[in-house]
C-alpha cells in the first residue's frame, strides 16, 4: 500500500509552475497512459491555460485551490477550491484565474 499527500505534491508542483515558462507543471499520481484509471495534480500560474483539446474519456476536476474556468464551446464553469468539475464529452480548455492546483481524474472508456 502507497499513501500519497496530495496537498503537499499540490504545493510543490505550485512552487513548479510558478517558476516554469509554461506557468504548469504536473506530476501523475495514479496510473498513467497504459492504465484505465489515471490521477494527475496539475498546478497552474494564474493565467495559465490548458489548451482546448478533445474528451474520448470520462473525466473530472476537483480543484484543490484556487479558482478557474473550464469551456466548452459558448459555456463556461466558474469553480473554486472543493468544486469538482465534470469534463464534458466534447472539446473544452481550461484557464486558470489565479494560481490553482487541480487533481484530474480520468478513466479511459474501452471498446
């Protein structure tokens, strides 16, 4: 068995993005891409974006601190620290509105 704290790896993937070009960083916790199940905390400067991109999968966003906002298409989701985001099945971005770190939970659908 594995414990894992997952606000100290928010703080330091924070303490990461803050300092990277980029404004993110992200260390996977829980499975990866060969997995069904994966966990990633993301951290994110404020400003920072995580690019539109497509949703095959089912998925979600618990966002650890900070605020953000996800969008798909013309709708957007505000969200704060405690909120959980569901990812839509379809294209959508997210921007960070000041510094935040998120735990992204997917699970990639099966034919």
């Amino acid at each position: 068995m594995q414990r894992i704290s997952i606000e100290a790896l928010a703080r330091q993937q924070l303490t990461a993005a803050v300092g990277a070009s980029s404004g993110r960083a992200g260390d996977t916790v829980v499975g990866g891409h060969e997995k069904v199940l994966r966990q990633t905390v993301v951290a994110l400067r404020a400003g920072a974006r995580i690019a539109e991109r497509e949703n095959h999968d089912e998925a979600t966003i618990f966002v650890l601190s900070g605020r953000v906002r996800m969008w798909s298409g013309d709708v957007e989701w505000l969200a704060r620290s405690g909120h959980l985001l569901i990812v839509p099945p379809a294209r959508h971005g997210l921007d960070a509105l000041e510094d935040a770190t998120l735990l992204i939970t997917v699970a990639k659908l099966r034919d």
